[in-house]
C-alpha cells in the first residue's frame, strides 16, 4: 500500500480536499502508471457537483498521463518506465461491445467503490470513471493505457486522454464524414475545438462554429472553422446555412445543454446526423419533431468518448500531432500545480479556458 496525494471530494458542490490517501499494488491485469499530468474535463465538474451522483468520498480525474511504475499479473506488451495516457476507457475484451470493436461500451461492469483507492482508515474511496487520476499516482486496467512517444510533452499527451479522442473522434468515428462534407460544431471549448480539427483533417467543406462568444468563434477559426455564428442569434441556425449554402451533413453538440438539443435539427441538411457528444445533467429532456427527421432520413447518433478504440485511433493521433497537423499545445489554456486544482476548476468554470492542466511533475 502507497501513500499518495489526491483531491478528494467529500460533498458534492465543495471545494476539493487535497489529502494523503492509499493506493494499493496492481493486481492481476492491472498496471501502475506516476503521473506527470492531468487535464480538467467538464465531466470531472459535473461528477464532483453532483449532476451524475455517484458514492463520495471519491477523486475524479480521466484525462492524464505519465509513465508506468507498476505492472500486475498478466499484462503483456507494456514495461515499466514506458510513457502512456490512462484513459476511463476500460474493456474487458469479451462482452458483445467490445467483441464488435466498440469498447467504449463496453458491458463488464466494474465496481469503482471498492477499487485501488482507500482512505487513510481504510475506508472505502471512490475511483472515479475507473481513473481518479487527480493524483500522483493511478492503478487501472491495462486496457485502459496507450503508449506514446519518449520524446512527448506530458501535458500534450494528457489531452488525448478525452478531449482530443471525444472530438475529433466524433467526427471521423460518430459521424463517419467524408471528405467534401459540411459541418456545424455546436460549441467551441475544449471538445467543440478538437470536433472543428477532426472535420479538418477529414476534409470537411465548410465548417461552421456556434458559440456564445465571438473570441472562441475566432479561436474556432485557428483550429479550422471556416465561419462561426453567435449562437446568441435569433436563429443562429439560418446565418449557419447561409455560410454553407445548405444544411449540414453533420451537427456536432459538444455542449451538454437541452436547449443546444433541441436547436440541433435545425442545422441539418436532408440525410444528415446530429452527434450528440456534450453531456447534459441526469434528468435532462429535449425534443424534436419526429415526422421533420423521418421525412427527411435524418438520424440523431450517440458519441461517446468519440467511439475510438485507443490502441488504433490515439497513435494515428500522435502521428498526426507529430506531423503538425493536430493542435495539442494550443489547446493548453494554463498549467497548474495540484494545490491549485480548486483555483484550476473555477477558471474552467468561467468557459473561458480550452484545457487547463494540472502538472504533477
């Protein structure tokens, strides 16, 4: 057993403690990985306000990386001292989902509670998303890791962890699009951001940012929108079609706002898809006038953690990230220490922020 310092939350809505805990050795497939970063993620938000419930104490985190400390029983292909990115993707290998290619959803279900983590006095800690990687240290699945360059910032590679793959991966996985192709990216923070790359490295015609804020729609513009519109508009979705000269072949909704859903539709052209990525609180309700999509062959298409499969689609990133054409570096809004992590959330609150980082290294 290890002692480790992690920020733990103990109520919902609080500040986060940042505290000793234990983290024990990985047992049978799992592997220990020191990290040197880990971004925040709205999802780390919403679970420590309590929009998705869950059991406390817990500590969130999912978007992190470092290097291998620790290997359990049975894990092949992975040595200490490699440098990877812990995901919240972890695959058991043999449901149905997994065997059809599509782990993120995969069906083994893992119980987080009674996991790596302990309080001091043995309590029980939660790992939050199968990660709880706002931590010096994690032990996960060894699905749940995939090995990057020596060479790679710790902090770029962080990224790849969600907001990069939920993107971008959206768009090339979720979507499907095809070169030619119009897109609109509803949202232009962290995840809109990256959907805007993917449609640019997939060679969309034209895409359309929708945002709040004309400094995000011009932030937009460097990552590849070719337009943006004030989703502040009366109808936003007419300035969208008049940039393309048409609806949209896809929708991407990176914001989890039922308001964002129920406007989606609208930005389609015939036979096109909403991706509904953003991920509202439970409870949530929108709606849709069915007969407009069914007239229409028009789809609305889950995506979660872009659909990828991280052994394939986050060395393709790399590459792509190596050749100069996925923005990493550009996404890091401010790098803070742990200590900070509280100050960190606020500032990604404010939505100001693309990524902020937590270095713990």
């Amino acid at each position: 057993m290890t002692t480790i310092k992690a920020a733990v939350c103990h109520s919902f809505g609080a500040p986060l403690s940042v505290e000793d805990v234990h983290l024990r050795s990985p047992e049978m497939s799992e592997v220990e990985v020191d990290l040197h970063a880990v971004a925040i993620c709205h999802s780390d938000i919403t679970f420590a306000e309590g929009g998705w419930g869950g059991a406390l104490p817990a500590v969130y985190g999912h978007e992190a990386a470092g290097h291998i400390s620790g290997l359990g029983e049975g894990v092949t292909g992975l040595s200490v001292g490699d440098p990877v990115v812990v995901t919240l993707i972890r695959a058991c290998g043999q449901c149905p989902s997994c065997g059809a290619g599509r782990p993120t959803g995969c069906e083994t279900p893992y119980d987080d509670v009674h996991g790596p983590l302990t309080m001091p006095d043995g309590g029980p800690l939660k790992q939050a998303m199968a990660c709880g990687a706002f931590a010096e240290r994690v032990v996960v699945h060894h699905s749940q890791v995939a090995k990057v360059p020596g060479d790679m910032a710790m902090d770029a590679a962080s990224l790849l962890a969600c907001g990069v793959i939920t993107g971008v991966g959206a768009v090339v996985n979720g979507a499907g699009l095809r070169a030619g192709q119009d897109v609109v990216v509803i949202g232009a923070g962290g995840v809109g951001l990256n959907a805007i790359q993917g449609a640019r490295i997939a060679g969309a015609r034209r895409i359309v940012a929708v945002d709040m804020s004309e400094e995000k729609l011009a932030i937009a513009r460097q990552f590849g929108a070719t337009d943006g519109v004030l989703a502040s508009d009366e109808k936003p979705w007419r300035a969208a079609k008049a940039a393309m000269g048409r609806g949209a072949d896809a929708v991407l909704v990176t914001v989890g706002a039922e308001k964002v859903y129920d406007q989606a539709p609208r930005y389609m052209a015939s036979g096109g898809k909403v991706i509904m990525v953003g991920m509202p609180h439970v409870g949530a309700v929108s709606h849709f006038e069915i007969l407009n999509l069914a007239d229409a062959s028009q789809s609305l298409v889950g995506s979660k953690m872009g659909n990828v499969v991280i052994k394939r689609d986050i060395p393709w990133m790399v590459d792509m990230y190596g050749q100069g054409r996925l923005m990493l570096d550009e996404l890091i809004s401010n790098r803070w220490s742990l200590e900070q992590i509280n100050e960190a959330i606020a500032d990604t609150k404010t939505g100001s922020a693309r990524r902020n980082v937590i270095m713990l290294k």
